[in-house]
C-alpha cells in the first residue's frame, strides 16, 4: 500500500508544479485556470483519504496519520497559495478593465461624442416640441377640423343668442316706456276732462251794477 500512496503523492506534487508553472509562464483563462485547482483539490483529498485510510492498516496509526496530515498541509497550502494568487490576478483584471473603460468614457474623442449625442437629443426635443405647437395651432386656425367647426358653431350662436336677446330686452324696456307714457297721457286727459266737466257746472257768477256817476 505504501509504494501506491507514495506515487499518488508524487502526482498531487507533479500538478501543483504545473499550477505553478501555469501562473509563471503562459496562462489559460481564469476560469480554466479554477477549474483546474478544484479538480487538484479534489484528487488531493481522495488521495489523502486513501492514506488515511491505509494508516489504520498499520500498527503505527497515530505516527502514520501524523505524516499524512504534514503532507496534507503542505499540499493544501501550496494549493491555497495558488488559488489566491488567481483570485489576486482576478482582482487586477477586474480593476484593470474598469480603469480603461473610466478612461475610455474620460477620452476628448468620447466626451465630444457625448456632447454631440446630447446637443443631438436637445436639438431633437425642441423641434418634437415646434412640430407640436405647430400642429395645434393648424387644428386651431383650420375650420376643417371637427372640434374647431363645432367650437366656432358654438361661439356663433352664442353670439347670436346674446345679440337676440339685447333686442328683446330693447324692445320690452320700449314697449314698457310707451305703455308708462300712455298712462300717464291717460290720465292727464282725465284730469282735464274732469276740471272741464267741474268748471261747466259751476253757476254763472253775477255781475256788479255800475256805479252811479
């Protein structure tokens, strides 16, 4: 058992070698890259289990696992050491990509376009707002339109009510002066008529002899 666990060591050190040599020379993408270190840590740990496993075999169980635990460590930390460095590369990719897009967006090329972009969007939304105006003020002024017909229809009878009705009540305040015009005629004609008619029956006075000379 032991010569097997041995050459299964030599394995698990023979990949952490190459995730080294991986790091240091010509890398693979990320991704790649983590997918490899979980699939060294996963035959690491079923090759350490294997020794565990063959330490309670062995009459020296303690010392056995002592050693397969020094040797778990070492790999461990050599394959943790290597997982942060990726991590470490994937915190200075990120950064690095987020700084040349800030500089990309700070460019004088790209601020201009930006500028034009928004010089193009306010020369857009003013003429939208002419056109508008323009529109309502052709629906206003064109008396094809249905609601412009029907609103000058309307203001036109309004007109024409009010103007009837001014003659109406021209015509009332007339009729009313000249009915206050009669009576008032009427009754002074009474008036006369009754002074005559009281002057008629008054007897006739006498008149005075003449004075002797």
């Amino acid at each position: 058992m032991k010569p097997l666990v041995m050459a299964f060591f030599c394995v698990a050190l023979a990949g952490l070698a190459d995730a080294q040599a991986l790091t240091d020379g010509q890398q693979p993408g990320l991704d790649e890259r983590r997918t490899s270190l979980s699939q060294e840590r996963s035959r690491l740990e079923a090759g350490f289990a294997a020794e565990d496993a063959a330490c309670h075999e062995r009459f020296a169980v303690n010392s056995c696992l002592e050693k397969v635990d020094a040797k778990r460590l070492a790999a461990m930390t050599q394959l943790r050491r290597q997982e942060i460095l990726l991590n470490d590369e994937e915190r200075k990719n990120r950064a690095e990509a987020e700084r040349r897009k800030i500089e990309e967006k700070s460019s004088p090329e790209n601020l201009q376009q930006a500028a034009r972009q928004r010089a193009a969007a306010a020369e857009d939304y003013r003429l939208r707002l002419e056109r508008d105006k323009n529109r309502q003020q052709e629906r206003a002024a064109s008396p094809s339109s249905p609601q412009s017909a029907r609103d000058a229809h309307s203001q036109k009878l309004m007109a024409h009510q009010k103007k009837a009705q001014a003659r109406a009540d021209r015509q009332a305040a007339a009729a009313e002066e000249a009915k206050k015009s009669n009576d008032r005629q009427k009754k002074a004609d009474a008036r006369r008529a009754q002074h005559e008619a009281h002057q008629l029956s008054r007897p006739p006075a006498k008149s005075r002899p003449l004075p002797l000379p």
